[in-house]
C-alpha cells in the first residue's frame, strides 16, 4: 500500500561504484560488456580442444597448470585481438602508416567496416527505439526496411536523373517504401484496436515475399539473370564512398545520413512537442488520454515515423553497400530490422545510446569475421556475446547483484518492453 | 492468542519506515493502529504477515519467537489478514473464494461444494457473520465482499485478524456493521489489529489505540482520549479538522448537467439521469460512496467518457462528448481520481508534469519545438508559489511525496485559466498538512468566483468544504442537502434514501 511506496531519502555516504552507476546506466552497459566478454571466454576455453587439452595436464606438475593458464591466455587472448584489431584498429599497422604516411587505406579498413555496417543499422534502431519511447512495440522494422530496400533500388535502378537529385530521390522512395507499410499496423491500432506485435510481425512474412516476388519480377530483375537478384542502381543513385571508390573502403557518405537522424531522433524526442506527445504516450497513456493527447493520432504518427525511418535504413543499405538488392539481403538472422530491436534495447531507446549500441554490434559481426578467418572460432561467438549483453543490460538488477553495485542504478532503466500491455 | 512485536525495524534502503516499534495485541481485545499515510502502518502489517522481513526486532506469538518466510506461515500460525483491496475471485461463489488455497475435494480431485458450504455456514453462524455461500462475489455489495474476506480468515482458523483500512470503501451503515463483527469476534477471543487513518472509529470500537508516526510508535492510550489529542498525536501539532471559510456568494450557474446518462466498462448505466447545477463562486460536494457513479460522471465531464444520453453545459456552451483536448481547451480543470494514473507521468520530471496538459501553450512551445526555458521557468515558479517540496524541477516527479505530487497537479490546472474545476477525491492519502493546503486552495478559488465540483468519500471533507451537497447512490442523485444536514441523514442518502425520506 501506499505506506511502502514513500520514495526512500538519498543515501547520505556512497562508494565510488554505486555513486558512478546511479548517475548513469552507461557504467551499467559496459559491466554487461565486460560480462559478455567474459562468458565469452568461457565459450572459447570449453570450445577449443588445445585449451582443454593443455588443462588436462595442471595435475602433473607445476609447470603443467603455467602451461594451461598460457594456453588460455594465448587461444583469448588472439580471438579478442583479431576482434579488435578486425574492427577497430590494428595498432602496429596504423603506426606504419602514420609514420610512413603509406597504406592509409589498408589502416582504416577494419573502422570503415565497422561504420558501413553501423550506419544502418543506426536508422533502423533509431527507427524501433522512437516507437518503443511510444510505448508501441514495432516488431516490422525488417519488413519496413526490406520495402525501403525494393522502393529504393527500384528508384534507383529505372530512372534516369542527375545524382543531386537522383539521390534525394532514392532515399525519398526508400523512406515512403517502409512508412507505406508502417501506415498500415498503425492504422489497424488505431482505429481496430488490432494488436501491434501480431500486425508487425505477419507483415514481415508478408513482405518477405514480396521481396521475392518483385525480384523475378521483370521490372525490377536484372536482366539476363534467373536468380533472384535486382538490376544494380545507377551512379548516380549511389551513396558514394567517403573517400572515393579508388581508396578502396567502403564506408560511404550514409554516415551523414545517419548522423542527421540522429539528430532528428535527439529534436523529435527531446525538444519538439509531437515527441512530448509520443513520450507522454508511452509512459502513461491514461495522463496522455486526461492530457488531451489523441492516442490514434500519436499511434499513426508513429508508425509513420517510425516506417519511414526503417524504409531509410533499408535504401541506405542498398544504396551504400551492394547498390542492388537480392533475395539474401535483410531476411533472416541479416535482417537489420531484428538486431534494430536488440540494439534498441541495448540503447535504451536514446539516439545517442543507440549510436554506440549499433556500433558495438557493428564490431563485433565485422571483427568476429576477423576473428573466424585468423583463429578458426567461429563467427557465432560474436552472436553469443551479444546476446549475453543484451541479456545483462536487460536484466540490470542481476549485473548490479555480480559487480555488489549498492544504490539503484535501476531507477534510471526503464524496460523497452512496456508496449506488450497495451 | 497474544502477539507481540519487538522493536521492529524496516528500512527501504535508507528510509526507515519502522523504527524500533512495540506493540502487544492481547486476546479479545480490538487493538487499532492509528496513522497517516505513510507512517508505517502497511509497512508494519506486512512484516507481521510475513510480506516483508525486518531488519531487527522479533515477533513473539503466545511467548514464543517465530519467524514467517512468507505469508503462508502466517497464516498456518493462525494470523490472519483483510486486505484493503479485497484479495477476492469475483466470479467465484462465496464457498469457493473461501476454500481457495484449501479446497476439501471428492474423489478425482473434484471439489467438494457441499461441504465448502457447510464450512461456511459453520464459521458464519459461530461468529454471527451471515452470508449466503451460493452467491458469486461479485454482485455482492462491497460490505458483504469484506465478510468473505473476514470468514476466508476465520476458516483459516485464525486466532488474529488484521484488518487493513476496513472501512474505506465502506458506507456509514456497513461500517457499524463491521464494527459489531469486530466486537462479537473480540468477544469470541480473537485479536484484532485494526489498522485506520479515522479517529471517530477508532475510539468507537477500540480497546487499545496505538499510534505511530513516521515509522515510530508516539504512544498507546485508551479510547477515552479525546479526537483532538489523538490528531495532534498522529501529525505532532494541532491541527484545524475543520476549514476556514466565509459564506459563499454563488453567481448564476456555470455547470448545468441535464438527464446525463453515462455507462461504465461493463455497458451497465453508471450515471442514470443525473441533473445538476454549480454555481459560479460556490463549492458543489458530491458525496457518495466510491463506485456509485462518480468517476464516470467526472470522467463523462473531462471528455474521457462517452455520454448516452442528457447535456454538459459549462457556461452556456454545450460541451457533451468533446474530447479531453476540448474540454481543457474550454477552461476545465481536472484534478483526476487517481493522480497517477490520470494526473502525472511518474517517468517525467516535475517540470513537464507541470505542463503536461499545456505543452504546446505559448511561451512552452513554438512552431513544434518545446521551449525548455519557458518550461523550467514556469516549474520554478510554481515550485515556489504552489510550495511544492522538490529538490530539482529536474527530478522525477515519481520522487515526491504523494502529497506534493498532487500539489504538482494542483499547480498545473490553478495556473492557467480556467472557467470550472473538477477536482475527484483531492486529498486521498494525502497527510493532514497537504490536506489543508488542498482545500485552502479550493477555497480560493470558490472564493475567486470558480465554480468547483468537488467529488470525494469522505464524509468529513464534504461536510467541511462544501457549500451544498450532492448524494450520490447507484448513478442517482438522491439530493441536494445543506452542509448543515446532520452526518446520519447524509449516510442514509448514501445508501439510497431520498433526501426527503432520509430526514424523517
């Protein structure tokens, strides 16, 4: 009863640890991280047969154990170094170029991956994270994103017009591609009381094959071709690498695009009224309803928003990248729309939260690679420390418990999953 | 059974909600546990129930210490509690809401209705509780419900029962009759914790009062002590029961409400052709006992409900079945029922709940982009005019006391302009200080020439605030009396007599 619920005093004297989490739940994130890496670690020692090998000998000697910890050590140890050095920077050969001035591109390669991948996956988290802050829980953004995709390549590949507009034009196809089919779940709320998660989720299906259909279709396949592949976009159309094609990496001018959604995200839900609209929304739709607030209206709204936003990352996607879209792109576990999900939650649904989420999953897929191609583990162990950051961030009060956090850090997480009730 | 408490100690991270309290419940005696809001008195019922654990202190039953995990063995030691929200299946029988947990069951598994009754009428004729075990809860009225609840206890064989805030939901009629099953179960050699906030019951039935205050027990006296001492116990100072107030001089009418017929969730007419007038300058009390109508008709008022059939007119304009937007667009202000649900977002600060019905007024917003220097302006100063108790306009509103939460939505509505306040249940929960704040600032602006609307269940603020008053009782106005009227014949209208029957 209300006599409990008297909001506790502050705490008078704090340790260093609890007072730097209870300002911020990035502290929080990062022991995830840690703990991610760590079980991660665990993975690699059960799961490499010269590690086991080397602690089945610790009983025979001293030696026997220094040569297991070495062991351990060594297998870790290498798969987060090519991790890192796969998607971030490998440190003797960024010297190299520093001092030499030579094999820039060569330097930079692993950070250009990293960001290519990141810069949709940015748009589409952005995309889900604004609809979460509504308290709707936007399950469509892979089917948005792969509509923005058709639309896009479509707009790209069968006209013909000057790249300065042919490239608004592009992202403009691509944005009304996935609002189209945001309007549609959002409308369905609103006026049938049709449950978000059930419409989002079928119309993937639904859009999945649509993307098959339109791909043999003879619009939009690429002519002399019988698997399921679209004619490739125009130059002209193509979001083109920052620093030229003849530098060889791929990180393209998306990065801007990303950077002003951003942006937009940080106005929309910080400042603008329309956002005070949407939060209010979902964080008490009674207050929103005894506030004057439309519910349908908001509900469109950010369907709308939310559509378009995904459509976006999908023709930036196609536009920055393959520059053509086919039957692997964005469907199954590469679907942008889904990790847009996990990385929403990993950002707490905040723009700039979302950035580095999106970035954090980016290196772990690109340096996994890395990693697989050096080492032999496999790629699947960057899925696994994912999830299991995803899985601590989500469950806060556990990470707290592990790392004796004393003060509520908790207070300041709020559960993206709050639209399952409404 | 005797149970005692030792110097019991809960604390909630570092608030102490029970300091080192003692209490001694003595068999056959009524025992009441007298205390605002947020003194400790849940907080304590739940360490006795076994719901929470305590820091320090021990529980000693019949001179033995015992320890309860969970409420389960609680209960197996014979304590006993009536929530109060009724922790009832509404669709059951009565039988079956009483044997749930302990169902005596045929072969198969099958359970065995027959003797559940038998139980039933077994534990109602020893204590003199009389209900029928056939009927299904939920149409059973909210005084009966609470019978279940006490028999569920009894069957369980408890020796203690604990009643939290029993008489509530209660009308006057159903709370004399609780407190005769109070005392004929005193009689039969139960203990009874009795847990209240009231002072005219607790010295109408107890033996013993205990009265704590912001987690420590200030004293135990007997039911002698006069209303006065017992209040200056609970808050620590005098406190004024009554409110201040010059007569009113009401103008013509500003709300006029015309054969309204509104329905609740459940389809069923909740307010059948209600007719009513506020005057501009004068306070209109609408009493009633909760669930008789009332939160629809405020909510039909605020837009937030469709009306079916009759008229809204606030001040010659027809304002039926606006939206919420609508109507605060025409100058309603609403102070909701449930200020959590209806009145802020706990998630947001102290500022935007402070606009959140007004965020695209100017100076707050413009051409779409919010003005988040108006914004804080504007909290900083209602903080200081409203005195609201906030370390930062930045902090959660969630953060404050539950009286300056509703000081937040009384800030907001009083400070931009209005044409009629509706104000639901204003100061439930609230303690006695923020109370007299909220009616002082009714007061004021009845006294301004507002009309207000002023809809609550307790007797003593419609008799205090009100300068007529409207009963309420199953969706019907069942009259429109003085604040003179006696308090019995305003019970009695309560419970449905017409004004004219109810004064004979």
């Amino acid at each position: 009863m209300s006599d409990v619920a008297v909001a506790p005093a502050r705490p008078r004297r704090r340790s260093l640890w609890s007072r730097f989490s209870a300002k911020s739940p990035v502290v929080l994130a990062l022991l995830a991280l840690v703990l991610g890496f760590l079980i991660g670690a665990l993975v690699i020692i059960f799961s490499t047969s010269a590690v086991l090998d080397a602690w089945r000998g610790i009983f025979h000697s001293w030696d026997g154990l220094f040569h297991a910890l070495n062991v351990t050590f060594n297998n870790v140890g290498a798969a987060y170094r090519d991790m890192f050095t796969g998607s971030v920077v490998d440190p003797p050969q960024f010297w190299h170029s520093l001092t030499t001035g030579k094999q820039w591109d060569y330097s930079l390669t692993p950070i250009s991956e990293t960001c290519t991948y990141a810069t949709p996956l940015i748009i589409a988290s952005i995309a889900v994270g604004i609809a979460f802050q509504t308290g709707v829980f936007n399950i469509g953004a892979n089917g948005q994103a792969i509509m923005g995709g058709i639309a896009g390549a479509a707009a790209g590949s069968l006209v013909q017009l000057p790249a300065i507009i042919h490239i608004p034009f592009t992202l403009l196809a691509g944005v009304i591609g996935g609002l189209v089919i945001g309007a549609i779940p959002g409308l369905l709320k609103a006026y049938t009381g049709a449950h978000e998660v059930i419409v989002t989720l079928m119309l993937n299906y639904v859009i999945a094959f649509f993307l098959i259909f339109a791909l043999l279709s003879t619009a939009l396949q690429q002519p002399f071709q019988s698997n399921d592949i679209s004619r490739t976009m125009h130059s002209s159309a193509q979001l083109a690498p920052l620093f030229g094609t003849a530098s060889g990496l791929r990180v393209s001018y998306g990065v801007f695009i990303a950077a002003a959604v951003v942006i937009f995200a940080w106005w929309l839900l910080d400042r603008s009224s329309i956002g005070f609209d949407f939060r209010v929304t979902g964080a008490n739709p009674h207050a929103a309803r005894a506030s004057g607030i439309n519910a349908r209206r908001v509900v469109v709204l950010v369907f709308l928003v939310s559509g378009g936003l995904a459509g976006l990352a999908g023709v930036v996607q196609v536009a920055s990248t393959t520059h053509y879209i086919d039957g692997n792109f964005l469907i199954g576990n590469a679907g942008i729309g889904f990790t847009a999900i996990t990385v929403a939650l990993l950002g707490r649904n905040r723009p700039m939260g979302i950035v580095w989420g999106s970035l954090l999953f980016a290196a772990l897929g690109v340096g996994g690679r890395q990693m697989q191609a050096a080492t032999g583990i496999p790629l699947d162990l960057a899925t696994i420390i994912q999830s299991v950051v995803v899985l601590f961030v989500a469950s806060p009060v556990l990470v707290k418990e592990i790392f004796r956090l004393r003060s509520s850090a908790a207070s300041g997480i709020q559960l993206a999953t709050q639209g399952w009730g409404s | 059974m005797r149970v005692e408490l030792r110097g019991i100690t809960k604390r909630f991270g570092s608030f102490t909600a029970n300091d080192r309290i003692d209490l001694d419940v003595e068999p056959g005696k009524i025992h009441c546990l007298l205390g605002e809001n947020g003194a400790g008195k849940s907080t304590l019922m739940n360490v006795m129930f076994g719901h929470l654990q305590p820091e320090e202190g021990e529980i000693v039953i019949d001179g033995e210490t015992v320890t309860f995990a969970n409420s389960g063995q609680a209960v197996r030691r014979g304590i006993g509690m009536v929530h109060q929200h009724f922790m009832l299946v509404p669709v059951f029988t009565v039988a079956e809401n009483v044997v749930l947990g302990f169902e005596p069951t045929k072969s198969f598994d099958r359970l065995d209705r027959k003797k559940a009754a038998d139980e039933i009428r077994r534990v109602s004729k020893e204590y003199g509780l009389e209900v029928n075990p056939e009927a299904v809860v939920e149409e059973l009225p909210i005084g009966l419900q609470q019978r279940v609840e006490i028999l569920k206890a009894l069957s369980q064989d408890a020796e203690l029962l604990i009643l939290d805030e029993p008489t509530a939901v209660l009308t006057p009629q159903e709370i004399e009759a609780l407190m005769a099953i109070m005392q004929s179960l005193a009689k039969a050699g139960k203990s009874i914790l009795f847990i209240t906030h009231k002072l005219k019951e607790v010295r109408a039935v107890g033996d013993v009062i205990t009265v704590i205050r912001q987690g420590h027990v200030v004293g135990s006296v007997p039911p002698t002590t006069s209303e006065a001492e017992l209040a200056t116990m609970m808050v620590g100072r005098d406190v004024i029961l009554t409110v201040n107030k010059e007569a009113s001089s009401p103008g013509e009418n500003v709300l006029e409400i015309r054969h309204l017929v509104v329905r609740d969730d459940r389809g069923l007419a909740a307010v059948d052709d209600v007719s009513l007038d506020v005057r501009a300058g004068e306070i209109m009390a609408l009493a009633g006992v909760q669930g008789n109508g009332q939160t629809e008709l405020v909510e039909a008022l605020a837009g937030m409900r469709k009306v079916e059939s009759g008229t809204i007119t606030l001040r010659g304009q027809d304002v039926t079945n606006k939206t919420p937007r609508q109507m605060l667009d025409a100058g309603l202000g609403h102070i909701p029922e449930d200020r959590q649900r209806d009145g802020l977002v706990l998630t947001l600060s102290v500022a935007d709940n402070l606009v959140l019905n007004t965020p695209r007024r100017a100076p707050f917003a413009r051409r779409g982009t919010r003005n988040l220097g108006a914004v804080a302006a504007n909290a900083e100063k209602q903080v200081k005019d409203f005195d609201i108790r906030t370390t930062s306009i930045r902090e959660l509103v969630s953060s404050l006391s539950g009286g300056n939460q509703q000081k937040v939505i009384v800030a907001r509505e009083l400070s931009r302009p209005l044409s009629f306040l509706v104000a639901s249940q204003p100061t439930r929960g609230l303690d006695v200080g923020s109370i007299e704040y909220v009616h002082r600032q009714m007061v004021n602006q009845r006294n301004e020439g507002m009309g207000v609307l002023i809809v609550s269940s307790e007797l003593d603020e419609v008799l205090a605030l009100g300068d007529r008053i409207a009963v309420m009782h199953q969706g019907r106005i069942t009259g429109v009396v003085d604040p003179s009227t006696s308090r019995e014949t305003i019970g009695l209208m309560m419970a449905g007599a017409t004004a004219g029957a109810a004064h004979v």
